[in-house]
C-alpha cells in the first residue's frame, strides 16, 4: 500500500504598520499530528536561519520559542526551564 504525500502550507503575513500578524494554514484534511509535526519542522527552520544569521544559537532560538508557546497556553515555564 503506498503512501501518499500531504502538503500543508503556513502562510504568514506580518503588517508593521499595523503591528499585525496574521497566520493562514493551507492544507487539505489535515490531522492534529501533521500540523504538529509541520509547526515544529517550521520552528526548527526558523532557529537553523536566526542562529545562522545572528548570534544566538539554535538551541537558545528553540527555547526562546518553547517559551513563547507556553505563555501563549497561559502557563510560562520558570526561568530555569527556560
């Protein structure tokens, strides 16, 4: 039995302007583990290029995220976790 392939899309459109952030997902049927899975492969994405165009690290970028996710859920992790 093959396989088949799933493409889902994350589109982000930011407006500095209005200090606005607006996130559509493109994908047809998608399950909760495949956007799960698709968010964490963009939020390593994202520290690979910061670390590789700044001067924080990729591990500091992954948790600065994990930081931002957990205050999004109402519960900020503890300085040490962080």
């Amino acid at each position: 039995m093959e396989k088949t392939k799933k493409h889902i899309e994350f589109h982000v459109d930011i407006d500095g302007e209005a200090d606005q952030l607006h996130v559509h997902v493109d994908a047809e049927k998608p399950t909760t583990g495949e956007l799960l899975v698709g968010c964490l492969a963009v939020a390593n994405c994202v520290a690979e290029t910061v670390a590789r165009t700044g001067s924080v690290g990729k591990r500091k970028v992954l948790r600065n995220i994990a930081v931002m996710a957990s205050a999004m859920a109402g519960e900020p992790l503890d300085e040490e976790e962080s």
